[in-house]
C-alpha cells in the first residue's frame, strides 16, 4: 500500500494543498474524481466498426440503454453523443466523416464538430492506410498543439498478426512520406479492447492526459484486463486519501456526530463508484456472461465481499466502527507518511477513514479479478 501512495502525483499535489490549508482544492478533487468526467472523440467514417469501438469502450451490448445503434441509423453530417448510463460524464462522441475531397477545409470542420473541447481523439479508419482528410487533420490538430490524438486502424475477424503488421507498417510509411514525424498507429479489434495495441493506447493515453481526467477515464472504463483493475484501484484509494484528509479535518471541529455522517456519506459514494467501475453491479456481471458465454450465477458466486454485492449506509457504517475500534494498531510508518500535519491531531478519524476504504477496495478489486479470470478462461 505504501507503493501506490508513492507513485502517485495526484497524491502529493493533495497533501501539498492540505500542508498549505487548501481544503477547497481538496474538496474539489474530490468532487471531480466522483464525477469522472471525460469526453472522448471518435471522428473517422461510420460502420460497423466504428459502431462497435463505442460500445466496447462503454461496456454496452448492442441494443441497450445508452449503446450505439447501427450507423445506418445515425445521419452522417451529425455529432452524436453516447452518455454510459453508469458513469453519466463519461461521455463518448461519434464525429461525422472527415471527408475526403480537395481541398479539405480543416478549420472548418474542426469549428463545426468543436474538435478541440474533447479531452482526447481517435482518429479511427479501417482502410490500410488513413484516408488523406485524417492525415490532414492530424497534421493541422497538431500544429495547434493538440496531442491526445491516436491514430486507431479499427481492425475485425481474426486476421494473423503478420497481416495485421504489414496494415500498421503501410499506414506508418504513409503518415512518414506525408511529414507526421514519428508516426504511432495501434491496432484495435473493436469486439475485444482486451487484446491487440488498446492496453498501450490506454496506458498512452494515462501519460498525455491531465491527471484529473487520466483518472475519470480509468474510473470510467469497463474492467477489460487485470492491469486495469490494478490502476483502477491505485485511482480509488488517491480519492480515499483524499477523503480521509478531509475527515481528518472536519474531526479536528469537535462536532463528532456530524463529521461521522459525513464520514459516512463520502464513503458510500466512494463505495458504490467503486463498485460500478470494477463492473461488480449484477448488471455488469450479467453483461459479461452474456459476451463470454459464460453462467452469469457462477460469476456472481465469485463476490466474496458484501460491497461486492451491494453498496449499503448499514455495512460501510459498521466498516468504519471497526476500523476506529483497530486505528490504534495501524502502521506508525504509514500515518507518518500519508497523514498531513495539520490532521495529525485528528489522526483517529483519518485513519479509520483510510484504513476502511481501503481494505474495503483492496476486497473489491480482488472479487473483480476472480471474475475476469472465471470469465476469460
């Protein structure tokens, strides 16, 4: 636990602000960690393809709530958008095509589709190459220093990895001989993110965004592999400490009762956000047997821990009783490194606070990776 507090920047830019008194700055990275909010770009021709990267990157099934209908149904010139019906600012926006003909008017398509209010852009084709108005688009995003761009050659079937290589080595030649210098194209089969170049595209995309919305955006995708519930976890127990920090303030008032119903209703919203991004809702669970033809009883069985199952104001109460009954026994090294100064006299309710919402996570992200497991097998 001591290593993820450490690699964390988020984390010291928050203990800077409650050194220096900032619980305003706290409380609102706080907020905006609950929220999420992301806005995602996917400008490219529309197919199946395309249709599919939406779905998949929102955890949908075709024909549910929220989920992409099939592009015949979508006029070509509008700018749609996909609210995730779990994560309400995780917002995903299919762009209409970029067209193909000359001369192609960059700024104003760019004007037209708001190209650069989103936090990131996949500039997605499923040609061999990108079609010539991508390549002028990302040139010209570029010169206005716009750099979470990915070129995404949206691929289907099951093609051997040799003709999937020659694909990206055509495309790379191409964005070279047309002055894109060090040229990056990731392979992405739309029906499973799992597999191909999208982990790197994420772990990428982690590296070039804000921390605030490198964080919405780990908080916000569907549990697709291991890894991401590992980061999904470091994500929510920065939010954790920063909760705590707060607690440990309001509890330095002597007005125990109210910071405890405080205590209490961060750590259900924590909790149940928790609980909607490791997709351990029935909903998600279902969802998943559905795509991976497997019992979605047996899946289910896999939640060992009560929040796993549902999020209650009964159980996360009694969690925090508990661990301010064990607070005395926590690691001396881990309050004296994550505990700010001014909250050190207050150090019993950050502690309990901490230590609660983070076992509680820890169990969590352990029954979401017995379920990947069961289900990926």
């Amino acid at each position: 636990m001591v290593d993820v507090y450490k690699g964390l920047n988020l984390l010291e830019s928050l203990k800077d602000s409650m050194e220096s008194n900032k619980l305003s700055e706290v409380k609102e990275a706080v907020e905006d960690l609950l929220i999420s909010r992301i806005n995602l770009a996917i400008a490219g021709d529309r197919g199946e393809e395309k249709t599919s990267f939406i779905n998949s990157l929102h955890g949908l099934c075709p024909g549910e709530e929220g989920a992409a209908p099939s592009s015949s149904a979508v006029d070509s010139e509008d700018v749609t958008c996909y609210v995730n019906p779990k994560h309400t600012d995780y917002r995903l926006w299919d762009l209409p095509p970029v067209p193909d003909s000359a001369p192609f008017d960059c700024d104003n398509y760019m004007d037209r589709v708001k190209f650069l209010r989103y936090n990131a852009v996949f500039m997605a084709f499923t040609q061999t190459t990108p079609p010539p108005g991508v390549v002028d688009l990302f040139l010209r995003t570029r010169t206005l220093q716009q750099q979470t761009l990915y070129l995404t050659l949206l691929v289907s079937g099951n093609n051997e990895d040799r003709y999937l290589e020659a694909k990206r080595k055509a495309s790379v030649e191409m964005l070279a001989s047309r002055g894109v210098t060090q040229p990056k194209v990731y392979l992405v089969r739309p029906s499973a993110l799992e597999t191909l170049d999208f982990p790197t595209l994420l772990e990428d995309m982690i590296k070039d965004l804000p921390e605030i919305r490198s964080y919405a955006l780990l908080m916000a995708l569907p549990t697709l592999t291991a890894a991401l519930v590992s980061q999904k976890k470091e994500a929510f127990k920065a939010l954790v400490w920063a909760a705590a920090s707060l607690s440990g303030g309001m509890s330095a008032i002597p007005v125990p009762f109210v910071a405890s119903m405080v205590d209490t209703s961060v750590a259900v919203r924590i909790l149940s956000k928790a609980q909607l991004s490791l997709c351990l809702d029935d909903a998600s669970v279902e969802r998943l047997a559905r795509q991976r033809g497997a019992e979605a009883a047996t899946l289910k069985a896999l939640r060992t821990c009560t929040l796993s199952v549902e999020v209650t104001k009964g159980e996360v109460k009694s969690r925090l009783a508990a661990a301010e009954r064990d607070s005395s026994t926590l690691s001396s090294k881990l309050m004296q490194m994550a505990i700010p100064t001014h909250a050190r006299s207050a150090g019993r309710s950050f502690s309990a606070m901490l230590h609660a919402l983070n076992s509680a996570i820890d169990d969590m992200a352990a029954d979401a990776e017995k379920i990947l497991a069961s289900a990926f097998k």
